[in-house]
C-alpha cells in the first residue's frame, strides 16, 4: 500500500470497503483517506463535508489499467487490443472517456484539478 510506503510514521487504520472509509472520514475517527484520484474526486464531490480533495504530488503515482482477456495462442486480438487501446490513449479519447463519466457522479471538468492526470 502507496502509505505505508510513503507514510512510514502514520498511524494507518485499513477499512475493508470505501463505505467504511466514508464513514470513519464522516464520524472523525480517521484524518484523511488515500484513494486512487478519480474515487477521491467523487467521494469529495458526493460529500464535501468530509474535507477537501487534495493530489499528492511527491511522488507521483500512476495506477495501470488493463483489459483482461483470455490467454490464446493467436494473438491477434490481444494486438488489436493492445494497438486501439494505444490510439484512444494517443488522440485524448480515453481522457474524454473518463471526464464524462465523472460528470456522472458530479464532478465537472472545473472540479479536476490540473496535476490529475486521466
């Protein structure tokens, strides 16, 4: 986990869902929490009382995202994958993608701060 690693002297409580998380942020139990950006985002967004949305920014982490597909002998489909994944990344459409669904759940272009990166 990115806080134990970065955080060594935190006093670090694990939660086994992000209810839970909410939950101690809203009843104070816990200071902070470290989410991936797009679930921080959302979680601020959803209930700004809980504090502010902040991006760490030393160091950066990138969290990869992957498809899964069956293991096959022919590649060729893992190639197409591989290959229009590549292109929607290189043309902005996967940062299109993922903008518009976080207006699903309320956060505006405006609400994304300049360091996150999608």
């Amino acid at each position: 986990m990115a806080a134990r690693r970065f955080a060594p002297k935190a006093n670090i409580t694990a939660f086994a869902t992000r209810d839970e998380v909410m939950l101690a942020l809203q009843t104070g139990r816990v200071d902070c929490a470290v989410f991936a950006a797009l679930l921080g985002m959302t979680a601020v967004k959803k209930n700004p009382a809980i504090g502010k949305f902040s991006m760490l920014t030393e160091p950066v982490i990138g969290l990869p995202a992957c498809l899964a597909i069956p293991k096959e002998d022919n590649q060729d489909w893992k190639t197409f994958l591989d290959v229009w994944v590549e292109y929607n990344r290189g043309i902005g459409q996967v940062t299109e993608w993922l903008t518009n669904g976080m207006k699903l759940a309320g956060v505006e272009p405006d609400d994304i701060p300049s360091d996150v990166k999608l």
